[in-house]
C-alpha cells in the first residue's frame, strides 16, 4: 500500500467530532469566502443555504462518510435561519442543489489554500538544504455509474470503476502540496507530468521506478529554482554523462 493510500484509508477511519467549530480550527472561514468569491460562486440573493455553507458540507461529507448528507448538514448546524428566525429542516432537495451549485472550482481553490498555508507550518529540517518531496500513486473504487464507468476497470477481476490518483506530498509530514487524477486506464507518469512545476523551490522530490521517464524528470529539474528528483534504477542500466 502506498502512503497516499495510507493517507486515505486514516481519513476514512478517523471518527471526526461533529462540530463545525472543529473544522474552522484548520479552516477559517477567511478561506472558505474567499473560495467561493474568487471562483463566482458567491450568491447574490440571500439563501438559507449558501454557497460557503455548501463547501462545509462537501467537506464534512468527505469526513463523516458514515452519515447521510441530511445528517451531516444537521450535525454541523449549516443552514440558516428563515425569515422568521426558526430552523425548519432543509428539505433535501435543497441540499443537493446547494452541493450542484457550487460546483467543483471553490474546492480545488481551497485545496490549493490549505495546501499553501499549511506548507508554512511545516518546521521539519531540511536534508542538505532541500525539503524531500515524493510523488506518489494510488487508486481507488468509485461508485457504479454511468459516468464513472468511463473512467475504467482495474486489470484483473475489478466489479467497480476505479480513478488513478498522483500526488505529490512531503515526505515527512505527508501533506499534499497538488494531485492529479483521471481515469485508470491513463499512466501514472501522464499524471505526474500535469504536477511539473508544483514542487517548491529548492526540494528534492523522490520518484519510485514507475515513474522512471526522461521527459517527466527533465522538466521536473527545469520547472523551479533548485529543484531535484532521486529515483531508483536496475543495476543492469547504462547511462551516459553529459
């Protein structure tokens, strides 16, 4: 198993206190308006349930995977009172909507957010100088859908899609700085060539022998200031300097 995917099946089991306060401890709003702000996503019309509370939702629903949607958006208390003040239930068709409405752009804004700003509280020494990156790959079941069947079939006896995900992570504290992701019949290295240029200045970002590919690593060296990568080679490989 990966660490990617280590890093997956320990979000999966992680009993999350249900509590919004819990996730703005991490998460300030700020960063959530700004999410919705930067991408058009802010209402104009007033709603009970607004597109910042949508992308609290979407992430509590991505923690507390054993509960219903409805549930979940009860547990965080996200919708706002009516124009009378009270708290009636959102039906959940108004729930649906709201998650629809957003769409994907506030998250993957957010993503690159709390990947930034959390890259600076990372005080782990660096090794000759260079902080150690790795790009890494895992995949993963998704539901039988239509659409997801497009994504393709694990080789072997696989009875549900599957989605190839590249990450590219610290190698220390295993936060994801970027990830690329598609269908599984599309290569590991097609996804780490879409990370050229994620890795930060000065780093040395270690590769597994799947991702040995001449393209890929050339642009890596050439995407930043002081950038390296490692990998592994057969004792059988002949090389020449240049």
């Amino acid at each position: 198993m990966s660490e990617f995917s280590r890093e997956l099946q320990a979000a999966a089991e992680f009993n999350y206190p249900e509590a919004i306060d819990a996730f703005q401890k991490n998460i300030p709003a700020d960063w959530i308006s700004e999410a919705v702000k930067e991408t058009g996503r802010a209402a104009v019309r007033k709603r009970r349930f607004p597109a910042e509370q949508a992308v609290w939702l979407v992430l509590g629903i991505g923690l507390m995977r054993n509960r219903s949607i409805n549930d979940v958006c009860d547990k965080l208390e996200l919708a706002f009172p009516d124009s009378k003040g009270e708290l009636p239930p959102l039906a959940t068709s108004s729930i649906v909507k709201a998650r629809q409405r957003i769409g994907l752009e506030p998250l993957r804004h957010l993503f690159h957010t709390t990947a930034t700003e959390w890259e600076k509280e990372d005080t782990s020494h660096p090794v000759c100088g260079l902080k150690v990156m790795s790009v890494d790959g895992t995949q993963f079941k998704v539901p039988e859908t239509k659409d997801n069947q497009q994504l393709g079939y694990a080789t072997g006896k696989a009875t549900f899609p599957s989605v190839l995900a590249v990450t590219l992570m610290s190698a220390r504290t295993h936060l994801v700085s970027d990830v690329a992701f598609g269908p599984i019949t599309n290569s590991e290295i097609s996804y780490a060539q879409q990370l050229v240029g994620s890795a930060p200045d000065d780093t040395l970002t270690l590769f597994d022998r799947g991702f040995f590919s001449a393209e890929l690593l050339q642009a890596w060296r050439g995407a930043g200031r002081n950038t390296h990568w490692l990998t592994p080679i057969k004792s059988k490989f002949r090389y020449e300097r240049h």
